[in-house]
C-alpha cells in the first residue's frame, strides 16, 4: 500500500535547470516544480498509462487576487482525532487554528489542521495541513478538494500569513486510489468557486 506524503517537500528537492531534455512546463515555478515531480517515474503519483502520455497538469489561469492575507486565531492544546481517508486507514491531525479572510469581497473562515505523524517528526514540524473544497469542486476541480501547504514559520507575529490559492495542489488519491488521502472536513468548504491552482486531473 502506498501512502500520501507531503508533496511540497518533494518539491523543495527538485532542480529546475537548463540542462533538462524537455522544456519546463508552467507558467510558474510553482507550476515547473510540480509537474515536474508528476513527469519523473520514480516520484509521480500517476499510473504507469497516465505517465506516458502525460503533458503537463491543468491550472486555473494565474490569479494575483487569490493571494491574500488571513489571520489566525491558534486553538492550542486540541486534541488530534482520526480523520477519515479515501481509504479504510485513519490519519490523525488537530485542529491548529481558524484562519480568517476576505476573498472576492466575503469573509471566510478555514480550519487549519497539525498532523500528528508530522508534528513527531523534526523534519515535517513545521508543516500544517489546509485542506478544502469550493463550488468548482466536483467540476473543474476534484471533488474530493484540494490541499494547501502552510508552515508555522511563516505565521507573522501579528497572527497573520500569506494564503496562496495558485499555490494548492491535489491530494494523490486524484491520480491513483492506491494512495490514502485525507478527506476533507465538511466545515472547511467554500461557499465560492476558488478559480486559481489546479484543475481536475483527466485520467486515460
């Protein structure tokens, strides 16, 4: 059975240089890093007929409007509770904080979730868990929803961070049930349709 890792660390790990044999694909570095962790055999999640005829990922246009700055209220101290997955397996995460923000002219609100195997572990402690879904999931993205990669470090001393919706990716259930993925939370959906990062993976 494979297991779902955080993406972006595979990222942090991958070199974007001029001596690849193929151009880079996106139009971010964002973009470059994640398909080319999806072209590599060796690290991409897709099934072996999808890898061969894999061009690239789909993304919403780049959208500087879904940048934006929320505030965190922490909840410290709460308990980590299994979370169910895509498969019959558990992931146990905590409830980390409630982000608060104004996208398109509406306030919102997201918890913010701590994994436990990750808050063991120094090389993933700093690493926090934001999943969601919109109004385009189910359509232009998966309807399981999307994830979003968020690190304490970058919580600013007035409780506030940067919120990268360009930046969110799909869980790798997606592309392959073999992996075990964390479902979203009901109370983490979006009463708007979030037109950025990437789009509905069309499997062969």
């Amino acid at each position: 059975m494979k297991y779902l890792f955080i993406l972006f660390f595979s990222l942090l790990f991958i070199s974007c240089n001029s001596k690849d044999k193929r151009p880079l694909i996106g139009k971010t570095i964002y973009q470059q890093k994640l398909n080319s962790v999806f072209k590599d055999a060796s690290k991409s999640p897709l099934k072996s007929k999808d890898l061969k005829s894999f061009e690239g990922l789909d993304f919403f246009p780049v959208d500087s409007s879904y940048i934006i700055i929320a505030s965190i209220e922490l909840t410290p101290n709460t308990p980590f509770i299994g979370m169910p997955t895509s498969t019959d397996e558990k992931s146990y995460y905590r409830k980390f904080g409630m982000l608060t923000f104004t996208l398109k002219e509406k306030e919102m609100q997201l918890i913010l979730y701590q994994s436990l195997e990750e808050s063991e572990n120094p090389i993933f402690k700093d690493y926090l868990f934001l999943p969601f879904t919109d109004e385009t999931s189910g359509g232009d993205s998966y309807g399981g929803g999307r994830y979003m990669d968020v690190f304490k470090s970058n919580i600013n001393a007035d409780r506030t961070l940067e919120l990268n919706f360009n930046n969110t990716y799909n869980p790798y259930c997606a592309y392959n049930e073999d992996y075990t993925c964390p479902l979203t939370p009901r109370d983490n959906h979006l009463n708007i349709a979030i037109l950025a990062g990437v789009k509905d993976f069309k499997k062969y």
